[in-house]
C-alpha cells in the first residue's frame, strides 16, 4: 500500500511542477489541482489500483462515488477536468501507453448566469461602507472601517479576482498612475485603469495607517491590505465576511454579495454601458473570450431595448 501511495504521488507531482514551470499556475490553481487529484488517488488506492495503472473503468467508477457522495454536476466537471489533464499528460511524456480519461464524458450541466448587482446596490454598499468609516469611535474601527472602503472602491473600479486585489502592493497606492499592473493567472499580466475614487480611497487608507500610533495596525508595509498574518497581507476568507457583514449593514441580502459577484458587476455594468466584449475580457484578464461571453445575456438585454426604443417601426404603447 505504502509503495502504491509514493508511486501515485510521484506521478501527480510531476503533473504539479508542469502546471507550475509550464502554465504559470498559482498557489490557488495548485492548490486545488492537488486536492482533487489526491481524492482521485484516494479512491484508487481504496479499490486496490494506483493512478499509474488506473483503466478508464476505473475512473468511471470514480466518477460514480462521486455521484454516491451527492457532489454538483459543477464539482465532478472539475474533478473530472483534472483527471483528464492529469492522463493526458502522463500519456504525452510517455508514462503511460494510453489515455484512459480520453473517452470520459462528463456530467451534462446547464450554465448558470452570474449573480450581478445592480449600480443601485452597489452604490448602496460603498454608502455604507462610507458612512461606517465616517462614524467610526476608535483608531482601530477606522483602520478596518477605512480598508473596507478602499477594497471595495478598488475591487469594483478594477473587477480584479479577490487574490489579486488582495495581494495588492502598497507601491500601488503610491504612485500617482491611472494605471496597475497586474499579474494574473498563468503569470499574465494586465494593464487595468483606475478611476479617482480608487486612488483617493487607497491614498486616504494608506495615510491613514502611516499615521496611526497603534501598533496592532503596524503589520507588513509591502501590502496594500496588511495583517499579520502567514501572508502577510488580508486573506481571500477575510476579505468575503467583511463584504457580507457590510451587505447586511446595507439591507442587501448576504448571498448575494461576494467579492467574485463585484467582479461580475463591474463586466456588467461596464457591458450595460456600451463597453466591448473584448475590452472586458482583457480587463478581467480572461485567456479565452469564452469565459467572458457568459455576460452575453446584458448585452442581449440591451440590445433589446436599443430595438426597442429606437427602431422607427418598433410598437409603441
């Protein structure tokens, strides 16, 4: 059993270092990528096989404790996804004679639109958030109460993921440019502008910091978003509560807000006002305009109404 495990874990990891010298991928691409091949490795080992040797009724198996273990069509598609990638790469340098995931169908899914805020909520939360900071009592209410401005200031301006805003540099902030530069997945990087209320905001909380006495407030100076954590600067999980806590604080409902759902209203919003789907994709830093193209149904929406309002025969009430 030892010897299956080390010889598993051998092939995934080789999978790994491609992902991470070949592709660029992140620690969270990583991350994930482990996780899943390692429950893939789990089941095997379980039934008595290795990756190694696994045959495509193997993994058909695998795919059928998934389903046992009650998982989203969306979660096997990952996984499944994974596996494929894994054996094709196996396939391709020769570890193996076969691809057995090849011929895998995955799980049929609809595709769900993304939760999009309206420019009123979002106009709600950045109110509040503003308010907050404004009636905060002691030093360190305001540090946080003035973060959270800046944050989502910043994440709504941008449309960046979470673990590129969060992982913003200070310098950023300190430099009078309309401009970041952004290094996204894959190692790609971006040029994404930034409006005044951005700057002033990340400006305002940075000043802010400097001139605090408290020295629970004196964290890493490299982050925009110090903590004291392992990181060194705010984590993706704390950034998401801060953002449902000040949804309640709104009246909005916390499920609806998340730091990915500003993502997708800012590529809304921007859509909704005329902008072009490629300017958007390069925007969010997407490699494929497909990814981008599932905001498609605001541009249907106002396509709509263009005919709508402005064509000489349309029906008028």
């Amino acid at each position: 059993m030892a010897r299956r495990a080390k010889d598993s874990g051998r092939q995934i990891e080789l999978f790994l270092d491609m992902l991470a010298a070949e592709r660029g991928a992140g620690k969270n691409t990583l991350d994930a990528y482990t996780r899943d091949l390692a429950d893939l490795e789990s089941f095997l080992i379980a039934e008595g096989g290795k990756v190694a040797d696994a045959t495509t009724e193997d993994i058909r198996g695998y795919l059928a404790d998934l389903a046992r273990r009650g998982l989203a069509a969306a979660s096997v598609a990952r996984k499944l996804s994974a596996v494929r990638q894994l054996y094709r790469f196996l396939y391709a340098e020769g570890h193996r004679g076969d691809d057995p995931a090849a011929v895998i169908e995955g799980p049929k899914r609809g595709r769900t639109l993304p939760k999009v805020l309206s420019v009123k909520e979002v106009d709600r939360l950045l109110t509040c958030s503003r308010e907050r900071a404004g009636g905060a009592k002691t030093t360190g209410e305001k540090i946080r109460a003035m973060r959270l401005v800046c944050l989502l200031e910043v994440l709504y301006a941008t449309g960046l993921r979470v673990s590129e805003l969060i992982a913003l540099p200070a310098s950023a902030a300190r430099r009078d440019e309309r401009m970041l530069v952004i290094r996204g997945k894959g190692g790609r990087e971006r040029l994404v502008p930034l409006n005044g209320n951005a700057r002033t905001a990340m400006r305002d909380y940075l000043a802010l910091l400097a001139d605090t006495k408290d020295p629970k407030a004196k964290a890493d100076p490299k982050w925009l978003f110090p903590s004291f954590g392992q990181s060194g600067h705010l984590t993706r999980q704390h950034a998401a509560r801060e953002l449902k806590d000040l949804a309640v604080a709104a009246g909005l409902p916390a499920a609806r807000v998340s730091p990915h759902v500003l993502r997708h209203a800012f590529a809304s919003h921007l859509l909704q006002n005329g902008a072009d789907l490629r300017i958007v994709q390069t925007l969010l830093g997407h490699a494929d305009i497909s990814t981008t193209q599932i905001y498609t149904h605001v541009l249907e929406e106002r396509l709509k109404s263009l005919v709508r309002d402005l064509h000489p025969l349309a029906e008028r009430k």
